[in-house]
C-alpha cells in the first residue's frame, strides 16, 4: 500500500506571496493532519480534517488555511508569507480521528526570502 | 506547563546499553500515546504506540504507561548506533481531535 504523499517536496517563495500545498493520505485512510515543524519550537499542530470537515485547529493565524476534498486528499494554503513561515510542513494521515495511529508523509520544506 | 513534556537532551549511551526516553503529559484524558523516530532530515516514523497501563514490547523496544502519574516512556534495549535519532513522544485525546508532539529527545548512541 502506497504511503502518504506530499507534493513539493521543496519550495522557495518570498514574503507576500501565497503557497498552497498537498497532501494526499494513504488509500482507506480518511482522516488529515497537517503540522508545522521548526528548529526553536518542534512539531506544532496546525488542523485536522475528517470526511472534509475540519474538526480541529491549532493556534496559528488565520493565514493559514486547509480543505480536504472527498477523495481525502488534503491542502493547506499560507497567505501573505512571512520569514516565520519558513519550516517543514508535514501531513500524517490516520483511518479515523481519535487513537488511530498517523502516519507521516515525506513533508514539504518550504522556505522564505 | 506544556502540554506534552521530554527532556530534549542529548541523551548519550554506549552501544549495546538500555537507553530510556520518558515523557509526561498534561491532560489526564489522554487516551492514547505514541513514540515517533525521527532521523534529520526525515520525517518521523511511528515506533510504537500504547493505550492501556503496563508495559509493551516489540523487539528491542519497550513502552512504558503509567496514567496515574501521566508518565510514558520508552526503553530501546541493546543500544545500536542506528538508533541515534530523535525520539518524538506523542499524546492523543480524541475528544479534541488532535495529536500533541513532546519537542523530542536527541538520542546518541556511541559505538
């Protein structure tokens, strides 16, 4: 079975600009998370998505959005890119919410100049 | 207080030593709880997961639940320098849908 994927894999963009990425989870699997990830502060939780809805989201601006389609594929959008913003940007897909274990995509790095 | 809490070290042990990793978590509703590895550069790989108090084993690792104290922990048996990574403890409450990441402990294994 496939496991998750991430596309790109890099990215580079300035300040101001926007950047969508994608996530898509391993097949049967219907619940996304997307989480930020930097040297000074670790893996921070960004938002959760379940059957297209999202049931959670963590302590970060609105400049920071997702949706989740019906194939469960997801996307996360960063309007408006700050120097901050520079980090590794990771997708863990899980069966369901709740106990089931996630499993974590390549990740994204993005960064900004 | 964090949520989710590890000493981020780095822990050092010679090869074929007992390393042990030890977390604490704030909400007494966990009810779920992980350990990650994650190599530099990579993105982090579930080593084990546990949900009831006690011990569980699988190979040379070792996870430790103790929900009264809020305390998980993780014993890597036979030390390997492979094993050299950062070990990422991870709690789940269902009822808020999210996963919560401990900053991780650095693991160094001397050969």
């Amino acid at each position: 079975k496939a496991g998750v994927t991430q596309t790109p894999r890099y990215l580079i963009k300035t300040r101001g600009q926007q950047v969508t990425l994608s996530c898509s989870p391993i097949s049967g699997h219907r619940s996304v998370s997307w989480y930020q990830q930097t040297p000074g502060q670790g893996l921070q939780f960004l938002f959760e998505y379940f059957s297209e809805t999202q049931r959670n989201k963590g302590n970060f601006p609105g400049r920071f959005s997702g949706r989740q389609f019906s194939n469960s594929r997801s996307e996360m959008n960063v309007s408006t890119l700050e120097l901050g913003d520079s980090a590794l940007y990771l997708c863990a897909s899980s069966l369901s919410t709740g106990t089931d274990t996630q499993y974590f995509g390549p990740g994204t790095r993005l960064t900004v100049l | 207080q964090k949520e989710v809490e590890q000493n981020s070290g780095p822990l050092s042990v010679p090869e074929g030593a007992i390393a042990s990793l030890n977390c604490t978590y704030s909400d007494r509703g966990s009810q779920s709880f992980f350990w990650y590895r994650q190599y530099s550069g990579k993105s982090p790989e579930l080593i084990m997961f546990i949900y009831s108090n006690g011990d569980k084993e699988d190979g040379r690792f070792t996870a430790q639940l103790n929900k009264a104290s809020q305390y998980v922990s993780l014993l890597i048996r036979d030390s390997q320098p492979s094993d050299s990574a950062t070990y990422l403890c991870a709690v789940n409450n269902p009822g808020g849908f999210k996963t919560i990441f401990g900053a991780g402990t650095r693991l160094f294994v001397k050969a």
